[in-house]
C-alpha cells in the first residue's frame, strides 16, 4: 500500500508542477524527480501514515469478514454484516480524503492533517467538476484497460494457439494494462486539484495550465 500511495503521490505531484509551471501562452513541464525526492525524503512520514491508517482498517474489515463467516449465531452474523458494510464505507471514504490530501500536498507542501482539511474543503467546492472528471477518467481507464487485455490476448492466441492459457493471459495483461491505465486517475485528480488552488488564489479566475487547458474552459 505504501509503494501504490507513493506513486500516486508523485503522479499528482507531476500533474501539479505541469499545471503551474504552465500559462495560457505556453506549456510547462512535469517535474516527475522531484514529486520522487519530495515523496521519499519529505512527505513520507505523510505518506506511511496514511498507508498505516488504510491497512489497518482493511485488517480490522477482514478479521470481521473471518468472524462473521465462522458464527453459527444468526443474530451475530447481521450485526457482523452490518459492521463490515460500514468499515467498507468508511474505508471508500478515507480514500477518497487521502487521495485529496495528497493533491493539495503535493501543491503546498502542508502536513497531512491540514492538507486533509484543505482537500477535502476545495473538493467539496468544486465537486461537481471532481465528480465529473472522475467518471470520465474511471470509464477511459476499464476501457483502455479492456482494450489492451483484449488484443494482448487475441496476440497471443494467434502466435502460441494455445487456447487453455488464453485466460491466464487475459487475467495477466488486464492486471498490467490497469497499473498502467490508473494513473490516469491520479492525473486528472493533480490536475483539478490545481485548477481549485488556482480559482481560490485567483478569485475564480485562473492564470495557470497550459494553452489546450484554457481553450476548453
């Protein structure tokens, strides 16, 4: 988990130095070493906080699931049940907190509990625009991710006619194709995260991203 928010802080951090080092007249750069410097020497006491936190309500989630599915007590499986529903909402909701807080982060350098706030805040603002974006995002990433596994399988097929191993290949390049592919999600969430920073220092109206970025505003 450590090594999946790692990541993803660096491509949100990369979106953010590409969203700020760009204006309406020309475009910048992504300063994908540095989100990695910032990642593993500055902000990774925010980072394994944050995997601390999301690991250990997976365990409490899975030591519930284990106990619910070994009670003979019908009664207790209900309550069980309702218990691991909530821990799984809480634990969609910490996640989508950490994943803002880490696009504020790698804009303004603040500790986690105030880049939390501030996140969650600007998202709330803008929350229509996230909402948006993140559909949008989430269908091009199990399309892509569909895509690839499927014409990767269909490859392989016609090269080694082996049909027993096709869904083993099938499985294996839909699980790359997606660590690929989600990161497109983490960009898109960089990105408007920036765009909110930018309306909220500029009054609604921003003066960075790059060319294409303010042609389709």
């Amino acid at each position: 988990m450590f090594i999946l928010f790692s990541a993803s802080w660096v491509i949100m951090n990369s979106a953010a130095s590409f969203y700020f080092s760009s204006t309406p007249q020309k475009e910048g750069e992504a300063a994908v070493m540095q989100g990695v410097k910032y990642a593993t020497r500055t902000h990774c006491g925010s980072i394994a906080m944050s995997s601390f936190i999301f690991v250990f309500i997976d365990i409490i989630n899975t030591f519930l699931e284990t106990v619910q599915s070994n009670s003979k007590n019908p009664c207790l499986c209900i309550i069980y049940l309702i218990l691991v529903c909530i821990i799984k909402c809480l634990q969609k909701v910490i996640e989508y907190i950490t994943m803002q807080s880490f696009a504020f982060q790698a804009i303004s350098g603040d500790k986690l509990m105030q880049s939390c706030w501030n996140g969650f805040i600007l998202s709330l603002k803008h929350f229509m625009k996230f909402i948006f974006a993140k559909v949008i995002a989430q269908g091009f990433i199990k399309l892509g991710t569909f895509v690839v596994s499927g014409l990767t399988t269909y490859v392989m097929y016609l090269i080694f006619k082996i049909p027993e191993f096709m869904l083993f290949v099938f499985l294996l390049a839909e699980l790359i194709a997606y660590l690929f592919m989600s990161a497109i999600e983490d960009s898109v969430n960089g990105i408007l995260m920036s765009y909110a920073v930018d309306c909220e220092l500029n009054e609604n109206n921003p003066k960075f991203g790059s060319p294409y970025f303010h042609e389709k505003l």
